[in-house]
C-alpha cells in the first residue's frame, strides 16, 4: 500500500511498537533507571516514581527506554512551550516509527476577556492563533483516537477545556473509493464539520470545489486529500500537496475529523441552544430582581448574539464558554481535556516536576477568580465557569500512572512517588562541579580575577545577581574593567537571548550576567565557572532547588566550578552543597572504579542566519540599515530566518523576528510586497 501519510485510512495496517532509535546504548546510572522504573511499574504495581536525574545525565533518553519497555501512550507535560517544543524535537528523533505530537496552546498573543470592576472596564478577549500549532493540536488529538504508539508532548495547556471527544470521533467522516454519497452531500457534511468553502485561498480546514472534483484541506495534516466522483459514486481519492499541487499517493480509504474540536452533532447543537436560551433568560430576571438594568441588558445582547451565531454556523466566538452545554456533562464537573483523548492506560510523564506540578496546582484558581467578575457583571453566563482547567485532584483521578523527572524534585513528588530512581552518574562520566564558598565583603573584586583566569583558559563565565540594578552595575564595572560581559535580563526577548548565549559560546563574550539564569538554552559546555552573588540571601532566587540548578550550569565542563559569595553559610547553601557534594562523590567513585575520565561536551555552534550577526555571510546588511534598500535586503533574510524558526517550533523566536520585520517596514514605509518577499501564488486546479 502506498504511504498514505496523516491521511491514513481509520487504523494503521498493523500495530507499531513504540521503538527507540539512539546512535548509542544506555550507559552510566542509565540502565540501572530504566530498570528501577520499569520494574516499579510493571511488576510492583508503582502508580507514582519519580526520577531523579542531575543535569546532562540524559533523563529523556532514560524515559524513552522506559516508554519502549512498557509500551504504553505516554503524555509528557512541560512548563513551557519552549521546553515542550525541545522535548518534542527530542522524541521526534528517538521515536521515529512513531506518532510523536505536540499540544501547547495555540495563542501567539493571548489577552484573555476580563472585567475590572473598579475602573468600569472590560477587557474583551485578544488573541492572535498560530496556525501551525493549531494544525499540531489537531494532529495530537487525531492520533490518539487512531493508534496506540502515541506520544503527545505538551505544556499546562493539556488540562484546559477541550471538546467532548465522543462527538469529535461521533461526527468524523470516513471515505471510501466506490462508496455512494452524491457531491453535494459531501460539501453539506463538510459545513457540518466546520469547514469552510474558500475556491481561492486554500488553507486547513477549508474545501474547494471544480466540478465533479472536491480538495478538502484537513485541520490535522501537511497534505490534502483530492476526491474525484463518477456520478454519485466516489471514483478515486489523491493525497496531494496543497501548495505544489503534486499527486503523492492514491488513497483507498480517508478519515476526516472535525476543524474544531467543539464541532458538535446537529441534535446536541439545538438542545444545547435551548438550555443556553433558558439560562440567558432566567439569568435577565436574576439581574432585574437586583435592580442591574445594566447586567440584564448585557447578558441579553451578548448571548443572543452567540445564539445566533451557533444557529448560523455552528460556531460562535467564545464558543468554549458554551462547553458544558455541548456536552452530557453536569455543571461542576470536571471538563474535558485533552486526557480525556487518551485510553484509559497511559503513562504521564511530568518534566522539571518541581516547576511544573505547581503550575498545574494554580491554574485552576487563577481561572475562576477572573471569571468571577465577567459572570457577576453580566458579561457571561454562570456556566462559563464550567470553562476552566482541571483542578490539581481533578488531574491526579485523569491520570494513570505518573513518572515526575527532575533534578530537584520537590516534597510532593518524593511523598506520593513509590520509588525514587536517582540517575546521578553521567553518560559522559563529567562530575558536578567543585563548590566553594567565599566572603561577600570585596566579591567583584575577587569575581574579576576568576573572570581573568577563565579568559585565559578560553573559558566562560555565567554570574547571577538578586536585583536588576545590581546586575546593571556589575555589567558596567566588570566591561570599564576590560571584560568582554552582557546582561541577560527579563525584558531580553527569544531573538536577543538566542544571539547572546551564541556569542558566548563562541567567546566573543566572556561572561553573562543575569538574575534568574535557569532559562532554557544555558546549559552551555564553554561554562566552567558559575558565580552566586549574594548567595545567603533568603527567598526563591536563593532556596535550595534553585542553588541545585543554578549550580548544574557548570557541570558540562570538566573544569567546572561554582563559587558561593556569601558572609554566612544559610540552611538553603548548605543542603545545596552537600547534596552537590553527594552527588560528586558518587561520579568520582564511579569514574575510579570504571577507569572513566571525565571530558567537556563536544557541542557544535550553529551559523547564524541572522542579519547583521558576526557570522552572517550574506550581505553586508544589519539590523539598523541605512536605506529602504538595504532594510529590504534585511527583511528577506529576516523572514527566511522566522519561516526556519517556526519550522524548528522555535515559535517565541518566530514572533519576535516578526516583530523585527514589521519595525523595519514601517521605519523605512515599506509594503509588504517592496521588500522581496512575495506571497506564493495559489495554485489553480
């Protein structure tokens, strides 16, 4: 059979085992985690495990071994897209027989509807979607409800809202070569599904029609699928590249799920806008009995509006506000989220679980206290709660089993988990770093001579602070003092903090000053010294779990070192030290016993694409240019680089060179068609 790709026929041929594809064996504490972990699983019957890793000992290749041996869907959680995007990337390239998917949320821009009571103002919902990870959402949600060897990699957007997947498998349309259904049955069961027509402008989630011929662009795939009728009769099927136009395979069978995951049976549809009409009104009087002409008034217009709309379309905007009713749930329980996609046995990992297990504990709360004031005031319906993440014991009953993966894994972890599964020595057999602790009094002084001899070694340097002034004044007197130094702060946006760890890496900085540089992307093999200014001073920025991390950014240099600057030694300083003390004594003794030596990580820079940058090898254009012409010469390099970045799912850097380029078209009053870079035409067919 052909490779029908994402537009595969109801299941595959055959069952796919999830297998792992590394350029190397386990090794280090490795073997002895993947054991450990399976074992409490399968044998002993662990709900909860949780495994502690250090930095760089490859936890995502222990916990692909782990999903290879147990065979099971697996859902693995991050606290960030960034980080889900890397995880994803990751498991991509180990599972490549697999489904691997991504499920962030699809908001580049998000404002979310408000009412501010004291200042009369309401803040109308603001939101600008990504259509990519749109089309990977629903990519997630196909997977699991067509195959078993799925893994879905995703942010705290995986306990929000989603629609009720019995309807989203309930309205799929199933096609067939030979099957009976007139052309414009089709085109009717396709508006059903909430798609659109669009002849001219053919993107997901829309159709287009040319005589007996109809090209259907789903939500979830790269490919389209083309249908030829003979009569009433479906006569051939075509997998086709919708921009090309090239013919990739012959399809004997597709499945069509919904555009939108709260697409919903025609019936459900008119029972739910008969509930909706009842709770608008009962709703008017609730405010007239208060005297709230305002409120009464409010309510009317704005649910009638969306009335009409879902009688219309099918749709309305702020249809999730709606969701309780869409659904046979009850009012007060839990939603439906993307968990509810999984079959009742699946495995959820939790990445960097002492970050992202409170996440999930305060979404629930943040939500509700928002909405309060919207529904008090008239701007929604009291179901619109109904609209909410899962609370934290919500998502303890929706999950199976748990595997939590940190280096510092918090109380909650080590309480509930079955086993802890320290993976300590390194596949790289580095150690953790020296730690030692030096008086506060004269520490720039003492910091610039560590700076000197790292320079000398061609060796770098990260240097954290507490406050933003002070890492203001140390950058400025650690550059009068000859030091090539930047500073990281939270207004760096992706682009810039891309550019600056780059320009470490090659030396062309020494060292990088910051407050909180635990952010991706730093674990940086140049690094052998890590400096903690003010390192006694209690709160977040000093407790132990974050001088653990903080401390790890030194350990993929076999020179690593960390000093503490610090005129006492705090609870928090010391628990850190001797838990990194423990952790080296472990990866010596390993070493020795083995006959290992410790070597930094090889880790290629990449070339920057960007203009402007030292390495940029196209022309001599910059970030500031002089002229139109040299801006559009920017701009065409600039959107090759935003179009790589969005394929890589570097999608916070995307947006930021976007907003670069639309800078530079208004400084320098160009449209969008004088800079080079012109929309592809669509293809005729």
């Amino acid at each position: 059979m052909s490779d029908s790709g994402p537009l595969s026929p109801d299941r595959p041929d055959a069952e796919t085992a999830f297998r792992v594809d590394a350029p190397f064996d386990p090794a280090g504490d490795q073997p002895d985690a993947i054991e450990g972990l399976v074992d409490g699983f399968e044998r002993q019957g662990f709900d909860k495990q949780t495994l502690l890793g250090v930095t760089g000992s490859g936890k995502t290749n222990t916990v692909s071994w782990v999903v290879e041996e147990i065979q099971t869907p697996t859902l693995v959680i991050a606290h960030n897209k960034t980080l889900a995007a890397q995880l994803y990337e990751e498991f991509r390239e180990l599972f490549p027989d697999n489904a691997v998917e991504y499920f962030v949320s699809y908001y580049d821009y998000y404002q979310p509807e408000a009412y501010v009571e004291q200042t009369d103002t309401y803040i109308d919902k603001d939101a600008s979607i990504n259509d990519e990870i749109d089309r990977l959402r629903h990519s997630a949600t196909r997977s699991l409800l067509t195959r078993e060897d799925v893994i879905v990699v995703a942010s705290v957007s995986a306990i929000y809202g989603l629609g009720d997947p019995r309807n989203y498998v309930d309205m799929s349309l199933r096609l067939a070569v030979g099957q009976e259904i007139d052309r414009d049955e089709l085109l009717a069961r396709l508006v059903d599904l909430n798609y659109e027509r669009n002849d001219v402008e053919f993107t997901q989630g829309t159709f287009r029609v040319r005589g007996d011929t109809v090209e259907v662009y789903p939500m979830y795939g790269r490919y389209a699928v083309r249908v030829e009728f003979w009569g009433e009769e479906i006569d051939r099927m075509l997998k086709v590249d919708p921009l090309e136009g090239e013919v990739k395979s012959s399809e004997p069978a597709v499945l069509v799920h919904p555009a939108e995951h709260y697409s919903i049976p025609e019936q459900r549809l008119e029972r739910a806008i008969e509930e909706i009409e009842e709770l608008k009104q009962e709703r008017v009087r609730y405010f007239e009995r208060q005297g709230d002409h305002v409120a009464a008034q409010r309510i009317e217009e704005r649910t009638t509006f969306d009335l009409e709309m879902m009688r219309e379309t099918g749709y309305c905007s702020g249809i999730e506000n709606y969701s309780v009713h869409l659904s046979d749930r009850e009012s007060g329980e839990p939603p439906y989220t993307l968990l509810d996609y999984f079959p009742d046995d699946f495995l959820t990992v939790i990445d960097e679980s002492h970050q992202t297990v409170p996440q999930i504990r305060g979404q629930f709360e943040g939500d509700r206290s928002r909405k309060e004031s919207l529904i008090d005031n008239g701007f929604r319906l009291p179901t619109a709660y109904d609209n909410r993440p899962l609370t934290f014991e919500e998502f303890e009953d929706k999950t199976d089993r748990t595997l939590y993966v940190s280096a510092t894994p918090g109380d909650y972890e080590r309480a509930e988990s079955g086993r802890v599964v320290e993976q300590i020595v390194r596949p790289t057999h580095l150690v953790d770093p020296a730690v030692e602790v030096a008086p506060a009094e004269g520490q720039v002084e003492n910091l610039l001579e560590r700076i000197d001899e790292r320079a000398d070694r061609d060796e770098r340097v990260l240097v954290t602070t507490l406050t933003k002034r002070m890492a203001e004044d140390l950058t400025e007197y650690l550059s009068e003092a000859g030091v090539d130094v930047e500073y990281m702060h939270d207004e760096t946006d992706t682009l810039e903090r891309h550019e600056l760890v780059r320009s470490l890496r090659l030396g062309e900085i020494d060292v990088l000053v910051g407050i909180n540089l635990l952010r991706e992307g730093l674990d940086i093999p140049e690094v052998s010294l890590v400096a903690i200014l003010d390192a006694d001073q209690e709160g977040f920025l000093r407790s132990e779990t974050t001088l653990v991390q903080t401390m790890g950014r030194a350990a993929r240099n076999v020179n690593g070192e960390v000093v503490l600057y610090a005129d006492d030694v705090s609870d928090a300083m010391q628990s850190a030290i001797d838990e990194t003390n423990r952790r080296r004594s472990i990866q010596e003794a390993y070493n020795e016993e083995h006959g290992f030596e410790p070597q930094t990580i090889e880790k290629a820079v990449g070339e920057s694409s960007l203009p402007g940058a030292k390495t940029d090898t196209g022309d001599a254009t910059t970030l500031d240019p002089e002229d139109a012409d040299a801006a559009a010469r920017a701009i065409e390099q600039l959107e090759t680089r935003m179009q790589e970045a969005a394929d890589n799912l570097e999608f916070e850097l995307a947006a930021d060179i976007r907003d670069r380029i639309h800078d530079l078209r208004q400084e320098h009053e160009l449209d969008g068609d004088e800079d080079g870079v012109v929309p592809e035409p669509v293809e005729e067919f």
